[in-house]
C-alpha cells in the first residue's frame, strides 16, 4: 500500500447488524467520513466484512462521487472470504471490490489468525479508526483495542447520538 498513515482511516465493527440499525448506521457513518475527508483525509480502508465493514465501504463508494480524490482500500483475510455467504451478500461484496482502489490479502487460504492479521493491518496502516462497537469482547473489540494501543483516534459511530456532535 501507498497511502499516508496520517491521512487514513480504517474501519471496524460487528458483523451481525438488524436491518433496522442499517440506514441510521450507514448516514452517521457516512458523516463522520465526510467530516474527516475535510480535514485532509484521502484514504479508507475496511476489511470486506458483512455488517459495519460493509456499510462503511459503501458509504466511502457513495462520497467519492463527490470527493473524487478519496479512496477506497479493502485488506481481506483470504480468497474464500465470502464462501459461505448468501446470494445477495456476495453480489454486494463483488461490486465493493470491482469498485476499490486497491485490494490486499493477508492470506491466501482461511487461517485460524487470517482474520486478526487484516486488522493488525488496517490499523497499522492508519491514523483514525472508526467503529462501530457496542460489546466488550470479540474481534471488533480486540481491534479497538490494538488501535487504542497503536495511538490512533477512535471513533465509535455507536456513541454517536447526533449529527451534529460527530468530531
């Protein structure tokens, strides 16, 4: 990767999201990137996942049609990431990636660790963090936790409660 640590954000957060939570998680999401974009940030990275990762590089895709300079940089775990998922998640997941700037493996195959490496990745390749963390324990937490340790700003979408007290 090329990008300027100081100018780059990456994403993390849980998986398993209620379809209800999606809109309000997607719009705070988007403005809290579109705050950062005004501060110099150019660069965006999540890690394919379902759920936040998801909403996040949708919503980065959605802005860059009017900040046509930010990218969009996915760091997967493995070629078979998204195996197991259904039809329609599969079908969102190619186009997220037929869109991104640039696509990193950490792993070829699934490993037991190829999940935490693309964490450990995103986050040593950034200067911000943005989550979506609501429990204390699991990966999202765990990444929080090394960004914390990093020395990264973090920005927790679910302590948001409105827009206009985003940064």
């Amino acid at each position: 990767m090329m990008y300027n640590k100081d100018r780059t954000c990456c994403f993390t957060g849980h998986r398993e999201l209620t379809l209800g939570q999606y809109q309000n998680i997607f719009h705070k999401t988007e403005a809290v990137i579109e705050e950062f974009i005004k501060k110099g940030y150019l660069y965006f990275g999540t890690g394919g996942a379902l759920g936040f990762d998801t909403i996040a590089a949708l919503a980065v895709l959605k802005l860059r049609e009017r900040y046509p300079d930010i990218r969009l940089f996915l760091v997967l775990p493995c070629l078979s990431q998204a195996k197991s998922w259904s039809k329609e998640d599969v079908e969102i997941y190619e186009s997220i990636k037929r869109q991104a700037d640039e696509i990193v493996y950490t792993s070829q195959e699934y490993t037991r660790g190829c999940m935490h490496k693309r964490n450990r990745h995103l986050v040593d390749n950034s200067s911000v963090c943005i989550c979506y963390l609501t429990k204390k324990s699991g990966g999202t937490f765990y990444t929080v936790n090394y960004a914390k340790k990093r020395g990264l700003s973090i920005y927790n979408i679910a302590e948001i409660q409105r827009e206009d007290t985003l940064i």
